[in-house]
C-alpha cells in the first residue's frame, strides 16, 4: 500500500524554531517527525493534545474525574445537595484525584464512597476547564458502564437516568454544561450518520 504525504508550510519565530530543533535534535526527532507526532495526537484527543487555558492566576485548580455512566441507552446525573458548594447543581458523578492517583481508580474509588456502585471504566472522552468563584475546575469526562449496587446518597439528594440529548434540560454545574455540550453534539452526528 502506497504511504501518501502532504507538504505543510508553516510559520514560526525563528528563535522558537531554532530552540525547537535543538530540542528535537536531542531526542532524535526531525520538525517533521514532531509535527507528524503532534497532529497524530490532535487526531486521537480529538482537539489539542495538552491543555490550553486563559484562567485568573493565583486560583487553586481542582483535578476532577466524572464519568459518563450508561445503562440502556440512558446516562446517569445526580443532583448535589443544595447545601453544597454546587448548590443543587446536576452533574455526572465523579470526584477528585487525590495526589497523582490514577484518573480511573479516582473513579473507581469515588463510585464506592459517594454512589456505593461499580462500573465498568471504559475510554476517556474529553474534558472541560471552567472557572468558579475561589477555583478552577479541569475536569475529564470517561465512558462508562453501570454494572451492580443500589445508589446511595451522600453528596447527592436525587439521580436520573436521562437521554443525552435531554441533558441541557437540567441545571448543570458550568463545567458538565460543556462535557453536555460535546455529548450532544456527537450524539446527534452519530444520530446522522446512522440514517
């Protein structure tokens, strides 16, 4: 099979290219091999392989993992306590990553403390970073399967199982607004591509 290529012209400071390539050069890498190495990334992040942020210096940035939990065709979001910071806000359950804990054991773990269920943790989908009064939340979306356990309420005073595309139904905290966003848009692609 026939290996295609494409030429791109780009421009670039030359100090920054001139940096670049002695970087490159000392991991054995051509630009060429880079830039073929970056855009691959693009490809399977699907947007930008590292994160790009215009947020308020000096605010602390909370690390959180939620999950997308399917179970026949529905998607699960619980309601924070109204006493909460979110304030009765919905959200796709998840916690925070402690230390550098692995993003599916935050989940895996977050599950057992805060919903008393297990799941299947699948694929990461993408994230959202968005900016609260006092903090900043990054927060990473993972494709999961509901497998056993009855819920029980901790932080949360309700869940549903809702379709995605109803999702913008609810009052979401500002960062699932836009994992919401993302996830409806996709949906209805793959709606359309399924006609």
């Amino acid at each position: 099979m026939e290996n295609k290529t494409s030429a791109i012209n780009i421009q670039v400071d030359s100090n920054v290219k001139k940096d670049a390539t002695m970087v490159l050069t000392d991991l054995g890498l051509s630009m060429s091999s880079a830039i073929n190495l970056f855009l691959k990334q693009v490809v399977k992040k699907n947007g930008i392989p590292f994160e790009i942020t215009n947020v308020t210096p000096n605010k602390k940035i909370l690390d959180v993992v939620c999950a997308l939990i399917m179970k026949d065709g529905k998607c699960l979001i619980a309601r924070r306590n109204k006493d909460d910071h979110l304030k009765g806000k919905w959200e796709f359950p998840g916690g925070r990553r402690v230390g550098l804990e692995d993003e599916k054991k935050t989940l895996a773990r977050a599950f057992d403390e805060v919903l008393g269920i297990k799941v299947d943790i699948n694929n990461y989908i993408t994230h959202s970073i968005c900016e609260y009064p006092g903090h900043i939340v990054d927060l990473k979306l993972y494709e999961c399967d509901y497998i056993s356990g009855d819920f029980k309420l901790n932080i949360h005073s309700e869940y549903r199982w809702v379709n995605i595309e109803e999702l913008l139904d609810y009052d979401l905290a500002d960062a699932d607004v836009i994992l919401s966003k993302f996830l409806i848009k996709q949906y209805i692609e793959e709606s359309r591509k399924d006609k």
